[in-house]
C-alpha cells in the first residue's frame, strides 16, 4: 500500500508526517495515530518506515501486482551508522543485508560560512568552493577555448 | 467573504531563493553560502529536506564521476558520451561545465561522511561502468541535506511554491515567488534579488503502467511535480527540447534499475526464445537514423526501440539473464542491495511474487514516458552559458540565468545537460549560485518590487480550490461526483489519459502524428478550462491541485515541442510516424519555446547545436 501503520504500535509522534516526501503520512483525527491517507502516491521509499522509533509502520506491496505474504522489513541505526534489512519471500525464504549508510559523525559537516574566505577576484573566476585542491588533479579547473566550439548544421 | 481573506500573510525577504531543496537546491544553497557570506540565503521546499527530491530514498551509485584524478575520463569524453546518447543534440558548453566541476563535487560528498565503495586493487572509487561509481547511499540526501541546513539561512519546508513573482514595472526581471505552507495553510511571499528554481522534472504526465494502488510505483517519484518547468514557463522562460521525453527500460512492475545489472553483474537481456534480439533490430533501424546506430554505446533510446519491436513482434516477455551471475554470492549481494539502495519497491515485487534472481531470470518492461533534465534525456530551460568558452549565442548573462533576468536553474530545470544525475545536479546548483551571487552583488543588491495586487491575486488564484469544494460539496449527498469541481485526482487521470493516447504514451506504442497531437491540444485546452474548477477538500488536496497544474502546463509545453520538431530523432523515446526518420538537414537542432501567460499562446522556434571539436 505501500505503507500502512499498525494501531497497536503507533503512539502519534507525528515523524513519519514529517518526513513523508509525498505528503501521504497523516495523522488520524479519531484515533491520533498516523496512516496513510493516499496510498496510490507512495513510492514505497521507506522513508516513514526508517523515522518511526516504535516500528510502527511496514509496507505491503502494491495490490495491483504484488502477491500476498512477502515482507521487506528495514532497520535503520544512525549511531550504529548502519541500514539492516530482512527479506521474506511469499513462500517462506529469507534474505539478510546489512550496510554501512555514514563515514563520519551526523552533524559534523562544517558550514561553508565558516571556512576561509576566498580571495577578492576568485567570485569572478571559472572556480567554485574548494577548486582547484579538490579536483585532485595538477593544471587547474580544465577549461576549452571559444574557439572549440562549432556550429552544427540545421 | 471568501474563505482566502482570513488566511495569515507571511512575507520574507531573500538576497537569494532556491526554490526545491533536492540534490540541486542543496548544492546551491552551499554554494551561495560560500561566496555570499552576509547574504540572506532561502530555502524552501514542499517536502522536507532531509529526504525530499528524487534521492529521498538513497542511491547506489553515482552515475556522473570524471574519475580525472586517475586519468579515467575527461570531460570531453562526457560531452560526447551525452552527445551520441542524445542522438546528436545536448547542450555540449553546459555539459562540459558540469563535468568539468562534478568530480570536485564527489570528493566533498566522501568527506562529509558519504560511503564510496573502493577498489581493494586499485584503491580507487569502485567502478560500475565507465561514468558510474558505487555507494553505499542509503544517506545520501540526509547527508547533502546537512550540509545545505548549515549553510542555508533559513530553510522552509513544507511550502509548495506555485508561482514566480515579477518585478512591478519589469516583467522579464524576476522578484520573488509565492505559495503556501501545506501544514498551516498560510499565504507565504517570498521577495528575493535572485531565485533559483531547482525543482522537480516530471513523472505522472503520461498514463502510468500500473493504474490501481501501483501508480506511485512511477521510475521517478510522484512527488517530482514538474515544478521545474512549470514555474519559468508562467513567467516567460524560454525551454528547451521539451519533446524529448524518456522511457526507461527496468524490471517489471518495481521499475528497479537495470544499470549495475548490466555493467556490473554483466548481466544481459534475451527474449521469451532465449534468443539475442536487438542486432537485427538495429540493423532495420539504419535505414530510417543512419549511422547513430552505429556509436558505442548504443544510445539509450535505440535499445529501447529493440525491445519495442520485439515484443510488438510476440516475443515477450524480455529477461535479464542474472541466473548465472547471481551464482557469485559478490555478486548477488549488490543485486540485491542496488534495489535496497535506491528503489526498494522492487525487491518488495521479488519476494511477493518469489523471484529470486539466482533461480529466476526475472521479466523486463518499457515505462512510460517522463519528463525530467538529468538521466538520459535532457528537457528543461534555456539557459545562459559559461562566459570563458560558450558560444555568443548561448551567452546573455550569468551561467545558468534564463531568459529572464535573475532567474537563474540547476538539475531537472536546466535543459540541454543530459546525464548529470544526482552528483552533476548537485553541481549544477553549485554553478548557478556562485552566478547568481555575483547577480545579486553586482547590481548592488538592488532590490526588485513585488506588486500587492498581483500577490493579492495570486493568494485568491491559489486557495479558491479550497472554496470550489466547499461551496460545491453542499449540492451533494456524498462521494466524489460533483457537477460544480474536479478533485485533483480526477484531473491528474485526464492528463495522463490524453497525454497517453494523443502524445505517445504506452497505449500508442509510443507513437503520435501531427493529427493526434493536434486532438491532443484540443482536449488539453478544455482540461486546462477545467483545472479552473479544481476542489481542495483540505491542504493535503491543496498541494495536489497545484502539482496538478504545474504538470499541465508542462503538458503542454511537451505537445508543442512535439508537433513543432518535425522528424523522428529519439526511436525508442517516440515516434513522429507521419515523419519516422530522423532528419539531420532541418532538425539537427534544438527547439525552444516561449509562453505568454495572458494570451496562452505558445511561440517555438529553432536555435543552433554547437560541437566540441573532435
């Protein structure tokens, strides 16, 4: 249905309705639980599925072509730096992938802004943030010359 | 009193506006942060960030890397590989920006925290094929979208932005834009001396495979809403090569990727026989494009046009042959964490219908078309090229500034950069912002003036579907049938209905004429009439209906471009079959178009291809 949210296990902490990218988690006005509102515009991206802390939320494949009794059950560990996942086919058979998803602590990205200002005249340049250094490669950012181009025919 | 008059008004003010916080959004906001230290850098997207645009869901490579640090590729290489993908027509100055830039890119990506997959041998990046290298991207977009919120001086998430603003007395300067918050309902405006639209390209235009609970299962996201094309189209942007849509050839039903299949796991595709089909294939299709059949690799259409033509001719289904590679458990592993990485859904079809690749050489399928500026396809607008070597009828301003003033695009927006994918949009952010920065410095921070009454109007135009339903849902006892409205769901399905059987879709094959397009145009008209009485029944519908019209006007757009461009360049793609060849001596050209808003007249005309030297 994409995803689907079980009544026991949901307490209505709204992230999923956060995050949902296709605006499709909402929360139910009766039982202040969250639920898919419109299942034919889920991408089955999970990424309601990976933000709930109680579990809460699984997915069953798409009526129109997904047989019942299968389950892809995912658990994603950000201190861990880790992405686990469970396979169940319809008949029974299981398969188990784990992979690693960061390198580097959440947050540590320094912001642009905090970085040494570039030299006055570099804004007028060829060059964005960090180039050349972080191209790698000896002669600075490549470039053609005008006259390289040539008018096709038509 | 109309229900519009109570809504709160919030207005803000931007140095700078990046309109869509996808891999594009967040490379500009980076970039506009680094050069523009004391400016005011906005960033507003419909969704949220942290997972929004077309890698919300992660990625398992990075399909555009020079790999110029080891002398892998140049970019060069990349403007003829996008070249001869293309059948001839890309924009090679854009192109060539990109990859001149994108390998910097990836290297910031892998020292933010992003899991590059390495050589053990060689201790380079992992190859997947020659431009492609392999990740574990789970947290792609989490970790981008880090490195945007810390440069951003304000992100807004959860406004979908319907409208560009112009200046008052200027109307090819623009000024700002508007929308709404889909969580509050409130009325935002947004005055900025630069915008930068990095929204997304389009799925769900044409007719998708799967019509029940799978619709959202489109290869690109349902949420990537055209946006990106609708918003320059009001304000008179040019575009360009809007005809050239892509059909893309994955696994059944899931539409999972095929890419590492085949240039990784050296996987390969046969019909129900067993049989080789694409060589004879190939050898017909010289005789209607020539020798573009001929270039290495094959371009992405032309094998589309095989597998067509196969199982038109009742050889279906297609396989991918995996059963032998997938006996390598390396190998089965990536198979399967490829899907897991990027397009989970289709391992969800695997289990549910048992099909393990190892056992099962799983079915092929040919999706629909889609309109979007960074795969293996190149739709978007006309922009300005880089002032060191574009040609001078590709330069009139900044790089990457449109045809008006200010408004400047990255990723899907910008036409004519076919296979910049997630790392080269990113980039292509990047180069748009440090353009735009200088805009904005160099004109003093001169601030353009929004009029009230176009905003007033605006906020009228933009929540009277919420009144529409009200009003009209009171002639009713109950359901979805309504004389007086049209839910956004019930325009969405004449869209793609129209765009499916007049304009190419997959109940044509594909194909169109000069006389279906023009039927086509005749029932777009009367749909786009009726969008005017589009019912909202809450906030949620309220962004669907203006999605809704964005992917309209898009349509349009589309429609025009494809009557316009007489021949057939793109087999596989479509087919003009009242021209079915392609045509080097009139069309070996791009095709622009112009929209005025008040008449609702299209202008198209042709503008020249230029080559990089061999």
């Amino acid at each position: 249905m994409p995803t689907f949210v079980y009544m026991t296990r949901c307490d209505g902490c709204g992230h999923c309705v956060d995050i949902c990218p296709s605006d499709i988690m909402h929360i139910d006005e009766t039982y202040r639980r969250a639920f898919n509102l419109e299942p034919n515009m889920c991408w089955e991206c999970y990424a309601c599925v990976k933000s709930c802390p109680q579990n809460a939320i699984d997915v069953r494949g798409y009526a129109d072509f997904a047989p019942l009794g299968h389950s892809v059950r995912v658990l994603r560990e950000e201190k861990k730096a880790t992405v686990s996942w469970k396979i169940r086919f319809r008949d029974g058979r299981e398969k188990d992938f784990v992979s690693p998803i960061r390198t580097t602590a959440w947050g540590s990205i320094p912001s642009p802004g905090e970085l040494d200002a570039p030299e006055a005249g570099a804004l007028r340049n060829q060059e964005l943030a960090h180039e050349p250094q972080s191209l790698h490669i000896e002669g600075g950012l490549p470039a053609l010359s005008p006259g390289q181009l040539k008018r096709g025919a038509a | 009193m109309g229900l519009f008059t109570r809504r709160k008004t919030v207005s803000i003010d931007a140095d700078i506006l990046i309109i869509g916080g996808g891999m594009a959004g967040c490379g500009a906001t980076y970039e506009a942060r680094y050069w523009g230290r004391d400016l005011k850098i906005v960033c507003v997207e419909k969704a949220n960030i942290e997972r929004s645009g077309a890698v919300a869901q992660g990625l398992y490579a990075i399909n555009c890397y020079m790999g110029m640090q080891w002398g892998e590729n140049q970019p060069e290489d990349h403007v003829r590989y996008a070249r001869n993908d293309l059948m001839g027509l890309v924009r090679e100055d854009l192109g060539y920006d990109i990859a001149r830039h994108v390998d910097g890119t990836v290297h910031k990506f892998e020292e933010w925290g992003l899991p590059i997959m390495r050589n053990p041998e060689t201790g380079r990046y992992l190859r997947e094929g020659k431009w492609q290298i392999m990740i574990h991207g789970e947290s792609y977009k989490p970790i981008v979208a880090e490195a945007a919120r810390k440069a951003a001086t304000e992100v807004y998430n959860r406004i979908m932005v319907t409208h560009l603003l112009t200046d008052r007395t200027r109307p090819d300067r623009v000024a700002g834009a508007v929308g709404f918050n889909v969580r509050t309902g409130d009325f935002y405006v947004f005055r900025a001396k630069a915008v930068i639209v990095s929204a997304g390209g389009a799925s769900h235009i044409f007719k998708p495979r799967a019509a029940g609970e799978g619709m959202g299962r489109t290869w690109y996201a349902p949420w990537s809403s055209a946006s990106a094309y609708a918003l320059p189209i009001l304000v008179g942007a040019k575009m360009m090569q809007m005809e050239n849509r892509i059909v893309l050839t994955r696994f059944k039903d899931g539409y999972g990727p095929v890419g590492a299949y085949f240039l990784h796991l050296k996987t390969y595709t046969q019909n129900a026989y067993g049989e080789d089909y694409e060589p004879k294939w190939f050898a017909v299709l010289r005789e209607t494009i020539g020798d573009y059949v001929d270039k290495h690799p094959v371009p992405t259409c032309l094998r589309n046009h095989a597998f067509l033509e196969e199982v038109k001719a009742g050889r279906g289904p297609i396989r991918m042959v995996t059963k032998e590679a997938f006996q390598d458990p390396h190998k089965e592993t990536v198979g399967w964490e490829n899907f897991l990485g990027m397009t989970i859904g289709q391992a969800v079809v695997w289990a549910s219908q048992n099909i393990d690749p190892k056992h099962t050489n799983p079915e092929l399928t040919t999706s629909e078309p889609y309109v979007m500026g960074s795969h293996a396809t190149c739709s978007g607008a006309w922009a300005s090229g880089p002032s060191d070597y574009a040609p001078a009828e590709y330069q009139w301003g900044y790089n990457r500034m449109m045809t008006v003033e200010g408004l400047f695009g990255a990723g899907d927006t910008i036409g004519g950069t076919a296979h910049k994918f997630s790392s080269g949009s990113f980039t292509e952010g990047r180069i748009a912002a440090k353009a735009a920065v200088n805009y904005v410095l160099e004109r003093k921070r001169e601030q353009p003036q929004v009029s009230e009454a176009e905003c007033n109007d605006l906020k009228k135009a933009i929540f009277k579907p919420l009144e529409t339903y009200t009003v009209g849902r009171n002639e009713i006892v109950a359901g979805t049938v309504s004389p007086s409205y049209l839910l956004p769901l019930h325009g969405l399905q004449r869209l793609e209905k129209i765009m499916d059987e007049y304009v190419g879709g997959i109940g044509s094959h594909y194909t169109t004429n000069e006389p279906l397009l023009t039927r086509g145009l005749e029932l777009l008209k009367m749909l786009k009439e009726d969008l005017e009485l589009l019912g909202a029944e809450n906030l949620h519908q309220l962004q669907r209906a203006w999605e809704l019209q964005h992917r309209m006007l898009t349509s349009e757009a589309v429609t025009q471009h494809t009557l316009y461009r007489e021949e057939t360049r793109w087999p596989g793609y479509y087919y003009r079959a009242d021209h079915p060849k392609l045509d080097d001596a009139n069309w070996h050209c791009f095709t622009l178009s112009r929209y005025d808003r008040h008449s609702g007249s299209w202008q198209l005309e042709k503008a020249p291809v230029y080559h990089i030297v061999d």
